[in-house]
C-alpha cells in the first residue's frame, strides 16, 4: 500500500511539473493560418504578421517555381487550401489554377487579393511588327488579346501597395490583431517606398534611360522608376525570338540607342548574350525576387540588389 501511495504521489508531481512545463514539440495549434500563393506574396505577408503569436503563415508554391504560368496543382497543394483558413493571393490572373480549387474550398476559405486596386498593364506593347510566324499560337492570341500584367510586385512602389492591402485584408478578418498588421504593414510599406524613391533618383540621374528586358516582368518597375523600356526579348516567358525577330531586335538597340540589356536570373540569358555580342551593349540581371530562399528579409534584400544594378548600368 505504502508502495503504491508513493506511486500515486509522484505521479501527481510528474503531473503537476508536466503543465508547468510543457513537452517540446506539442505547441499549440495556430489560432489562424495563412496560405500565401507565391513567394513574393508569402515575403510581403510575412512582414505583415511580424512575430504575431498564434498566425501561421505558409506558402503554397515551391519557392524556386518563379511565376505559376499554367500551373496544376497536386494533391497534396489542393489539401492545403482546403485546410487554410485565409489564402492570401497576387491577383491579376497570375493564379487562374486556383480558381476550381476555390469553388471546392466553398465560403469557410477567405480570399485577400494582394493587387487589389492597382491597375494593371497590360501586355508589353513592344512588338510592333507582331509575332513572327515561328512564334507560338498562345504569343498570337496574347497579342491580340492581352492578359493583364500579373507582375506588379517587382516595383517596390507595388509591393507597398501590397503590402497595405494585406494588412487591411488581415485586419478586417481578425480585428483583435488587426492594429498590429496595420503597424507591421505600414512600416514596412514605408521601407518599400523609400526603397522606391532611391531607384527613381538613381534612374533620374541617368543620361541614357532606354533599356530592352527578357519579357514584361519588369514592366511595373520601369513604369515607376522612368525606364525607357525599348522591347523585350521574349514575346512570352519560355518563347524564344526568331531570327527574324534577332534581327529586328538588333536594328532596335542601334536605333533607340539602348544603354543596356536587363535579364533576370529566373530565365536563360543566352540570347541576351548574342545581341551584347552584336551590338557591344552590356547585360545586367534584375531579380524579379519571384524566386528565393522564403524568409521576411527575401523581397528587400532583392531589390536592394536592383538598386545597386540600376546605378551601376546606368552610369
């Protein structure tokens, strides 16, 4: 009896110091959690939510995918949204895979549009002889019918935008946090803009402003910071120019006097290579940040590199 009392004892203490001090790894489950659907929209939600205790936020696709053009999800993607509470998505059409998976998802699962609000471009407008007839059919009828420009964040200018929109569009679903993301989201907007503001100086101090790019990726970029931008090099991302369109391209950087060629590292930059080779003009990589290591600090950090780019190609 006495044997068994003492058992009895020490289990209670061992009861008693076990809610004093919980076991490692059975933390609580989170009290929301986000789905973001691309790594710069994770990036920009992450600085939102801060160190927020009992918000998790996730991200949905693989972080070195670069821009979801014509993406399936996988099972295991779809089970995700169903479970997530709140998906947190770029907008302008960059997401049309997720549309089927939202309509199975029903109303539990709420929507914040990153974009909402920020008028998009539309298509590149820098082909002015049209596709040639080796491009593909989805470059003709993205010709003729554009799509709106899904790329919005790779101008710092954008991104704060964003960044607003999320923190408004968290607020609103969980207002006992919702002052806090209003103050992450704010602040860390006003880093964005001021990031913005150094690139416009840099590209105001230029003597030369006109550039030709890879594709429309850096369309919002350039719009803000006052880049010429001549043409791009592909007509759609993975649509390599004929020859015909090498040639045309070529004539372009003689005619319009093209300071330098931006490429990005999500993308070959062998054809860029080709026309430095002819033409003698040099080639510098912008990341549009839609690929990287996922982690708070990812979208700024790019960009500052951008910025150091700019000032060095456009000395």
């Amino acid at each position: 009896m006495k044997r068994l009392s003492l058992r009895m004892v020490g289990a209670g203490i061992l009861g008693v110091l076990l809610g004093l001090f919980p076991v490692e790894g059975k933390a609580a489950e989170p009290k929301l959690r986000l789905l973001a659907t691309i790594l710069p929209v994770y990036t920009l939600t992450l600085n939102v939510v801060g160190h927020e205790p009992g918000v998790q936020v996730e991200l949905l696709l693989p972080p070195n995918l670069g821009c979801p053009h014509d993406y399936d999800l996988s099972p295991g993607e779809l089970k995700r949204i169903n479970q997530a509470g709140v998906i947190v998505t770029n907008g302008l059409g960059l997401e049309a895979f997720l549309e089927k998976a939202l309509k199975q998802a029903g109303a539990r699962t709420r929507v914040i549009t990153a974009t909402a609000g920020i008028e998009p471009l539309r298509g590149s407008g820098v082909h002015p002889e049209g596709p040639s007839e080796k491009t593909s059919k989805s470059a003709h009828r993205h010709a003729a019918d554009p799509s709106p420009n899904g790329h919005a964040w790779v101008s710092p200018k954008q991104a704060a935008a964003m960044v607003r929109n999320i923190a408004a569009g968290l607020a609103g679903i969980d207002p006992a946090r919702g002052e806090r993301y209003r103050a992450n989201g704010n602040r860390y907007a006003r880093n964005l803009e001021g990031l913005y503001g150094e690139m416009q100086a840099c590209v105001n101090r230029a003597p030369n402003r006109t550039v030709l790019t890879v594709h429309d990726s850096l369309d919002y970029l350039a719009r803000d910071i006052g880049l010429q931008v001549a043409g791009t090099i592909q007509p759609l991302p993975g649509v390599e120019p004929s020859p015909r369109e090498m040639a045309r391209l070529v004539r372009l950087i003689r005619e319009k006097k093209v300071t330098a060629i931006f490429s990005e590292p999500q993308y070959s930059d062998q054809v860029a290579r080709t026309l430095a080779a002819e033409t003698g003009i040099k080639i510098f990589s912008l990341d549009t940040a839609a690929t990287g290591k996922p982690g708070p600090e990812t979208y700024e950090q790019a960009m500052r590199r951008n910025l150091e780019t700019l000032c060095r190609a456009l000395r």
